[in-house]
C-alpha cells in the first residue's frame, strides 16, 4: 500500500513537471520582436539586422519541426538566445544560437553558414552540434561529442556557452520526455554541464540547472525539501529582518554604501549537504546568509571589519578569494560569525563587478567593457580550458578522457606557492608530485626530491595553502609507479601514466628483442639476419605494422617469441619444417621490479635464488624461484612459456620477501624480531600476526634484502632469538 502510494505521489509530481514544460512561458517565453527588443539595450542596428537574418533562416530551415512541447522547434533556438541575450554576449553568440541544430537537425552544412553568417559563426555552430557518426555505445558517442566541443572550446570559448543555454532550455522542457530520457539527460547534467557551469563562474545557471535536473531525477525527494524550506521561511523571516536590519545599520554607520540581500540555499545544494554530512534538514537550515555588494575592494575589507565589530567571527572560517581568487575567476570574502541568539551567519562580501562574475561566470565580463576586467576573468577560463584540451591529448581513448574530465569538474583548490612567489591552484590532497606537473610536465617528469617551506618533504606529502615547493629534478629520473598512489590532479596522473606507457614500451621491446634472438638461435640466425621483406609478411600476420610492435607484444608476454621465431623461419619457404626452437642461455634480469620484468609475489625471489622467467601476458617476464609451487603445474602444461633466467652481477637493489614465523607468545616477541632484521642491516615492511594456540603465534614478517646471503644473515640472527621455534620463506 505504502509502494503504491509512493507511485501514485510521482506520478503526480512527473505529470506536474509535464505541466510545466509545455507552458508557453517555459517552453517559448520569446518572439523575435521581443527578443530584438532586449537587444537594443546593447547592440547597434546593424548587429541586431545580422542576428535577425539569422533567425530568419533558422525559422526557415527548422520550418515543419515541433517540440514534444507542441510548439514550433523555432521556439528553442530562440529561447536560447534570450538566455545569452540577457547575460549580454555578443551578437555572433547569439547568431549561433538561433543556429545551434541547423547543421545536426537540417540539410544545412557548415560551409553554407560560413557564406552566409561568417566564418565565426560557422565555427561557433559547427563546435556545439553533435556527431552524426554511429558509435557502439552511447557512453562513447557523448565522449567523442565532448572532445570535439573541447577542442572547439580551445578555439572559442564561446561555443560551450551557447552548449550550456542549450542544455538549460532543454531542462526547462525536460518533463516531456520519457522516464528513461529525463534520466539520462538529468544524470549527464548534474555530471558535466552544471559542473562546467560551475567552472566557468556561472553562479546562476548552475544552480538552475543543478535544481532543474535534480528534481526531474528525483521528483519526491525535490517536493519533500521543496515543501520544507517553504515552511522553514515563513518561520525565519522575523529573525532575517531583524539580522539584515542590524547589518544594514552598522554599514550605514561607517559611510559604507551598500546592498545587503539575504540568500537561501538552493534544493540541490541542502540535498547534497544532507547526503554528504548525514545531516537532517534543521541542521542545514540553521545557517542564515548574506550578501553584501559594496563599490570597490577597499570597501570590501572596510565591510568586513564592521560585520566583525557587530558579530563575532568563527575562528577559522574566513576565506579570502579576493586576494586569491577560485580557479573559477569568483572572488569575495567569506565569513562565518556568531549573530544574535546564537545563530550562525553566513557572509559573502564583494563589489558590483565581483557579483556580476559570480553570477554569470565569464560571460559577467561582457557586462565590463573595460579590456582589464575582461581580460583577466577570461585567462583564468582559458588556463582551465587549455588543462582541459592537455587532457584531452594525453588521454587514450574518449571514454578515459571524460572520466579525467569528469573528475576535473570537481576541485577543492589548495593555494601553494612557487620560489619566485606564484601562486599555484591545486586540488585539495594535492602533494609536491602535483605541484611538479602542474608547473611543468617536463619538470613532473624529472622529479627527483621536493622542499616544503625550505625542508626537505617526501613527494607524497600532502600540500597545504601557503606553503612554499621547490622541485629538485634529476636529469635521468622518470616517473615512478607508486606516484599514482598519492598524486590526485588528473594532469599528474595522466602525465605519469604517459611517461610510465613509454618506458614500459621502450623496456619491453629491449625483452622481446632479447627473447626472439634467444628463440632463433637454434637455426643459427637473428632478427639481424633476416630480410626485412619477409619480416613485414609476418607482421600482419600479428596484426601489426612494424617490428617494435613485434617486439613489444613478445616482450609483455602478449606473443609467444617461440611462435614469431617459426613464423620468420618459415617465411617465403614453404618447405621449412618447423623444428623445436631451444632456449639457447638464460636471460639476464635487471635489478629491481621494473616495469617489464618483476619479481613473482608468490614466493618473493632474491638475487642469488636459482630463478626461471614466466611470460605472462600484460606483465612481460614475471621471475619466480625454481621451486615455486604457484609455477609447477604452468612449467608441466606450457613450458614454452617459460625460459631460464639468471641475475646479473650487479644486483644492488632492495628485494621484498617473506619469512614465516613460529613464536613463542611474549611480551616484546615483535620488537624483538624488528630489533634483529634492522641489526643485520635489513628493512621491515610489514609485520603480521595470527595466533596459532594459546602459547604459539604465527608471524610474517616482510623484509627487504640485497640478496640471498643478506637473507640468510638476516635468518641466523632471528634464528638465535629464544622464541622462535621455525622459520621458512613464503609468498608475498
């Protein structure tokens, strides 16, 4: 019963929303004679006669379309370009606009736009229309249709916002649609377009379109908190009043002009706060806020000292993001202060300018005409935009790019500081590592060591605002592997990951050149002696164009080098009969787990352990002791997998193994065990504990050692504690 009610609830509450969307205020609030209308506050005529013929051909050409709304597809176009009407964009903006669907939606091509409206306005229309290619997924049809819009954005920032005024008519209208498409479309614009939003400083449209796509996507909840904050303002107003009237007072004392609004948080906003602070409505709505707009930035500060002399301030909740803006260009003072009663206030400070790009982000700069205040907002927006399109290229296919995106969206910014003085913007968690990419991707690359405020810091250290970073680099160091633990900005990750992808290829082709001439010594040749002519034969054989990628598939265990071996041997001669190829030598193994070959967990081998090589597709040469009992039935059922292996004689690095334990219980047992590994000069990484009876533990304890020797020095120490009962290695 209570199910069915919840239903029927919905469904009134969808039926509502359709309602809604096919009223003509929300679905075709505009003519072009009221449209043309509101331009004249801030075009010429002739600007206003280009965005006319615009709309003329875009009515022309959209003539016999309808919206699910039941009106004219004109009326969408249109709509659109009021919303950048009224944060006053350019008219070839809004040329765009009217044009946006003309290329995807009509038998119009760019070329013809171009004649007719202007190279820009072909380019604006061309970066926000889709793709018409079929893709296999829709997942990978919206990446690809966010790279091409990226790359667009490079271009022009212009086209992702007419793409944002797209998306928010469209939500607008959203009730028409199918559960499955409000869905989708929600889903996507609470992931990307309200982020983006966000990005840009567009205070207004994102909180519409955060409100917009959380009530399609959960209609219920959207009314539950909807009804509750209307209940919770009509028990706040006298409280407001009286708070607004003493700010307002005290401003006015000291000679400070200025606006003071109170400001509710938006539904999506409480939603969020409830979820990720498991905190219940009451709590959320405690807070009261203001707004207070004064006319320049020394008012600013002068505004602060008042509401501070009035309230007392939280300790440590003011933020200066005039003197250090968001990544987003906003900038404003925010305090928290104790109000009357006990209240807690929220207050934004900032001047007319600041509101003006808090609220419509970048295109707030249109409504400046002078060339500083435009400029500076815009290099801000195309720092990020110029990150996003770095992304793009180093990503390895479209859906790995929108994930890194995706994640971008979404940054609590740590301010660092370089030698010189810079200030960098960094994502909250951010570590020296991120720092060094975000300086310079060489400089990522080549790091080495770190300062934090002239100390030397680990590089997984996290960064807090204020700090000072030096980078120490190393003309031949490179990424380590381990770097992705900790470094959290996505140009770091993808910049490690690229390095690491090249070193493994440059490293795995050096293996595989290694194994196949080891293949092909039994006939008496290498891959030297072979005609090119017919090594080209065999590799599309392998489905490759060149002999690294041979290589390379050989090296990561992706291709048997015996298999690539009789394959060459029997090319262009078909009276070669293939003979057993033998492994003619061991192969020698670096020191250390590089990124080709590694050392196999299961029973931790160190230099010195007689060894054998396993090929392991996606891990190259994987080296296991002889006697490992994980390889045994492998040797027996596939042993061209496997090749003899030997260390070199310059093995000098730490290896990781494992000794199992049987103790005595005691009282200082494990510090005494400690005690004796760091005596024989040996590293403890992890020491672990199982009782076996009430007299009897189990230890394994990990230690780092040179070599087999170093090992065993390491086992006679421990062996001479009294405790210990036996001891024997194990698997990692």
């Amino acid at each position: 019963m209570r199910k069915a009610a919840k239903s029927t609830s919905e469904s009134y509450l969808v039926s509502r929303l359709a309602a809604r969307a096919r009223r003509d205020d929300i679905a075709a609030p505009w003519t072009i004679h009221s449209f043309c209308e509101l331009l004249q506050a801030y075009l010429t005529a002739e600007q206003i006669d280009s965005v006319r013929r615009a709309h003329g051909y875009a009515e022309s050409a959209h003539a016999g379309q309808w919206r699910q709304t039941g009106h004219e597809y004109i009326s969408h176009p249109l709509a659109v370009a009021a919303i950048l009407a009224q944060m006053r964009m350019d008219h070839e903006t809004l040329m765009a606009a009217l044009l946006h669907d003309v290329i995807e939606d009509t038998a119009t091509v760019k070329a013809i736009l171009g004649v007719r409206f202007g190279k820009q306005v072909a380019e604006l229309v061309d970066g926000v229309s889709k793709l018409a290619t079929i893709f296999d997924s829709h997942a990978e049809a919206q990446a690809v249709n966010f790279q091409k819009m990226v790359l667009a954005m490079a271009k022009d920032i212009r086209v992702i916002m007419v793409k944002i005024a797209d998306r928010l008519h469209n939500m607008r209208t959203i009730g028409v649609l199918s559960r499955e498409q409000r869905q989708r479309i929600s889903r996507e614009t609470l992931d990307y377009y309200a982020p983006i939003a966000y990005r840009l400083g567009m205070h207004n449209i994102n909180v519409e379109l955060e409100d917009l796509g959380f009530t399609a996507l959960y209609p219920l909840r959207a009314e539950s908190i909807s009804n509750a904050v209307q209940a919770a303002r009509g028990h706040r107003k006298a409280l407001m009043d009286e708070i607004h009237k003493s700010i307002h007072e005290a401003l006015d004392g000291e000679d400070i002009a200025a606006e003071v609004k109170s400001r509710e948080k938006h539904l999506y906003s409480i939603y969020q706060k409830m979820k990720a602070q498991h905190k219940p409505f009451k709590e959320i709505m405690d807070v009261f806020g203001f707004r207070i707009v004064v006319k320049d930035e020394g008012a600013c500060y002068r505004a602060l000292g008042v509401v501070h002399n009035l309230y007392k301030p939280v300790t440590g909740r003011f933020k200066d993001y005039i003197a250090i803006p968001k990544i987003n260009g906003y900038q404003s003072l925010h305090t928290t202060l104790f109000g009357m009663h006990g209240v807690p206030i929220e207050v934004q400070i900032r001047t007319r300018h600041m509101a003006e790009v808090a609220d419509h982000g970048i295109a707030g700069h249109w409504l400046y005409k002078g060339s500083d205040e435009k400029t500076r907002g815009s290099l801000r927006t195309r720092r990020w935009v110029k990150d996003v399109v770095e992304l793009q290229q180093r990503s390895g296919n479209p859906l790995e790019f929108i994930e890194h995106f995706k994640s971008d969206l979404f940054p609590d910014n740590v301010y660092v500081f370089t030698p010189k003085g810079d200030i960098l913007e960094l994502p909250k968690g951010s570590c020296p590592v991120d720092f060094a990419y975000a300086v310079h991707t060489d400089i990522g690359n080549h790091c080495v060591a770190c300062r934090i405020d002239r100390v030397l810091a680990p590089l997984s250290q996290q960064l807090e605002s204020g700090q000072s970073v030096e980078i120490i680099t190393g003309k031949g160091a490179g990424p380590s592997p381990d770097w992705l633990s900790f470094a959290v900005s996505n140009k770091a990750r993808s910049g490690i990951r690229q390095s690491l992808k090249s070193r493994q290829r440059t490293e795995s082709i050096a293996l595989g050149r290694k194994l196949l001439n080891r293949s092909l010594v039994s006939a008496g040749t290498s891959i030297n002696d072979l005609d090119f002519r017919r090594l080209r034969r065999v590799f599309k054989e392998f489905g490759v164009r060149k002999l690294d990628d041979v290589l390379a598939g050989v090296g990561m265990g992706e291709i048997p080098s015996y298999a690539v071996a009789q394959r060459l041997l029997a090319a262009d001669n078909p009276d070669f009969q293939a003979v057993p190829v033998e492994h003619d030598g061991p192969v020698a193994v670096r020191t250390g787990e590089g990124l080709v070959i590694t050392c196999g967990r299961c029973c931790g081998p160190v230099p010195g352990d007689p060894i054998v090589g396993h090929i392991t597709s996606g891990k190259g040469l994987v080296v296991h002791t002889e006697t490992c009992k994980t390889i045994t039935r492998a040797r027996r059922r596939k042993p061209e997998q496997f090749i003899p292996a030997r260390w070199t004689q310059t093995a000098d690095s730490e290896f990781l193994t494992l000794l199992r334990i049987d103790v005595n219980r005691r009282k200082g047992i494990i510090a005494d065990l400690a005690a004796s590994v760091a005596a024989a000069d040996a590293g403890v990484e992890e020491i672990n504990v199982a009782e076996r009876n009430a007299h009897t533990s189990s230890v394994s304890v990990v230690v780092g050692v040179n070599d087999r020797n170093h090992l065993a020095r390491v086992m006679r120490r421990l062996r001479v504690i009294p405790s210990v009962l036996t001891m024997a290695r194990g698997g990692l």
